[in-house]
C-alpha cells in the first residue's frame, strides 16, 4: 500500500479526495466466514489507512487512522481511569508475556492494579448510597471483566471472580489459536441495572465551552453472563420499560440522562486531545443503576467509532451518513 497509496491519491479528480474505510480491525491472523469478511489484521488495515493520509488522502470514515485505533483498541479503558471526570472503573492492561509465563501472578497483579488506581481514583458515592461502581468489591477488587481490544458485537468479554478464575479467563483469553493480541484488559466488575447510549454528533459551529447535547438517547439490557462467562441475552428497552424496571421514578430515569449528557462533555473534549478535528459522530454506552428515589449512577462502558449500531433510531444511519459526509465535504 506504501506504493500504491501516492498513485490512488493522484488517481482520484474530485475537488474533494476522501477515503471510507468500511473494515474492522482485528488481532486474528484469519477470519474464517461470511460474518467476518470486512475484518482485517489491524497492522495491516492501520498501514494501509496511514499511507492514503501520508500521500494526502484523508480518512473520511470512520476516523484518521490514528484516533480509530485508539477508539477500537480499548487501551483508553485503562490510560483514562484515573480520571474522575470519566467516570470509569478501575482498569489496567496485561501482557501476553506475563500471561503465559505465570498466569497466577499475572492475575495478581492485575487485581493489584486495580485496587491502586481505585484508591487514587475513588469512584463518587454519597451519603447513604452502596458501594461503587459495585457492591462485590467493597473490601477489595476480586470480581471484574477480561477484554479483548479490538473485538466486536460483546465478543471476546469474559467475567471472573478471584485471582484463580482470573488467572484462568486471562490463559483462555490470550491462548487462542490465531490471536495476534500482545495484551488485554482487566476491569473491575459494575453494578448496573441497564444501559444508556448517548449519539453525539457535533457541529462545525461547536465553540470551546459549547454544551453539546445528544442526537438521541437510548437504552438496552444484558440478562447477564454465561457459566462460561460470557454476556448474553441483549435486549431494547424503550423508555416505558425502563421506567417500569425503575418503578416508574422519571426523576432518577432523567438524572441519569443529565449526568451521561455532562460526562460525555469531558469526554468528547478528551477525543479532541486526541485528535484536532472533532469527530462527525460518536455513540457513548454508560451503565446505570438507580440508587434511590431519584437518583442514578452513571459510569462509562465504551466509545464506539462512527458507523457504530443504532439500535432502534429508525433516522439514525442516513443522519449520520449526512454527518460523515458533511465533514468529508468541508
């Protein structure tokens, strides 16, 4: 692609030469099926995107190749929870080295991790209200999550409980025949009822302190994790629902709501250290849980990328194709 990239650029005539990626990047060295035809080994597609932009054609979609491997890499879950204002859980990465050279103590240190960046990180918790982001771990960090970066559709997510089973889900993790990832991520478990996704699509008259408000707002369930580990069951929740789960508490259903909407200025503003050029459009996924008459918790789960499933928004694709190629057209 180093060769062909300055040919396709002085190939294209338009006024406005833009490129869309519609590809995933993966950590396998193969993706077997139908299912899996538009992904790519992430070294490969990430070259291949940098060398378009080096000969001056810009990447239009998703994102510069540069902030598309942050997002999808999920190494952000880590390097932003020591940032109160995200409102993440505690998270750290672990190496494949470590892993199959001892994977006891591997997951040792993982915990032990975990349990430093809570403690210079607390996570927010008022008069009265349990433990945060879960019950579980009130007297130290043993119950949590294993991630893969760069993995789609909930794939590649396994929960543990204890230094043994972690040790155990970080070996079935890294060990797979095929897997190209140098680490993965080790998160503290959350205590949440449902989960709220926020569409942020800023404007090109976006000014430093501009509110942004989400394009839409809405809201999906997990029934909760397999014997192996795995989540499962996902299911929509319209607003009726949700308020039916919360006992019809509107107040706590719009606190929640408010406060996604505040964190997701930070945010969107730490995209923008990131990269200069504001994203067309990204979806941010929070977990919620209702702690009292009126009140909510909110923590962030993830970024997802332009292009990301918008459930039931029946406008949502052509608004944001709109959006991306607003943004490519400027």
């Amino acid at each position: 692609m180093m060769q062909m990239a300055p040919w396709l650029a002085a190939t294209l005539q338009g006024n406005k030469k833009v490129s869309f990626w519609m590809l995933w990047p993966a950590e396998w060295e193969d993706a077997a099926g139908a299912d899996y035809a538009g992904y790519v080994e992430r070294r490969a597609l990430f070259s291949a995107m940098r060398a378009c932009e080096a000969a001056g054609l810009r990447s239009g979609f998703p994102h510069p190749a540069d902030l598309y491997e942050v997002i999808t890499s999920k190494s952000w879950l880590a390097s932003l929870a020591l940032q109160p204002e995200a409102h993440l859980p505690a998270a750290t990465l672990v190496s494949k080295g470590s892993i199959v050279n001892d994977p006891r103590r591997a997951a040792r240190h993982a915990l032990a991790a975990m349990e430093h960046i809570r403690c210079r990180s607390p996570f927010p918790v008022g008069p009265g209200e349990r433990p945060a982001p879960s019950v579980v771990n009130k007297a130290g960090i043993w119950k949590g999550v294993v991630k893969l970066g760069w993995s789609w559709e909930g794939r590649f997510v396994l929960s543990f409980e204890g230094e043994e089973q972690l040790a155990a889900r970080l070996t079935e993790m890294m060990v797979q025949p095929g897997c190209l990832a140098s680490s993965c991520i080790v998160q503290e478990w959350v205590d949440f009822d449902f989960e709220m996704r926020l569409y942020f699509l800023p404007p090109e008259t976006w000014y430093p302190g501009m509110r942004l408000a989400p394009a839409k707002v809405e809201c999906n369930s997990w029934a909760g994790f397999s014997e192996e580990g795995r989540p499962h069951t996902f299911r929509k929740l319209t607003e009726a629902m949700c308020l039916e789960w919360w006992q019809q508490d509107a107040a706590a259903l719009q606190s929640a709501r408010e406060q996604a909407t505040n964190i997701g200025q930070y945010l969107l503003t730490w995209l923008l250290s990131m990269d200069a050029q504001p994203v067309p459009m990204v979806r941010m996924d929070f977990m919620i849980s209702r702690i009292g008459p009126g009140k909510a918790r909110v923590v962030f789960g993830e970024y997802c990328e332009l292009g990301a499933c918008c459930l039931a928004w029946e406008d949502g694709p052509p608004t944001i194709w709109r959006s991306a190629l607003d943004c490519a057209l400027r």
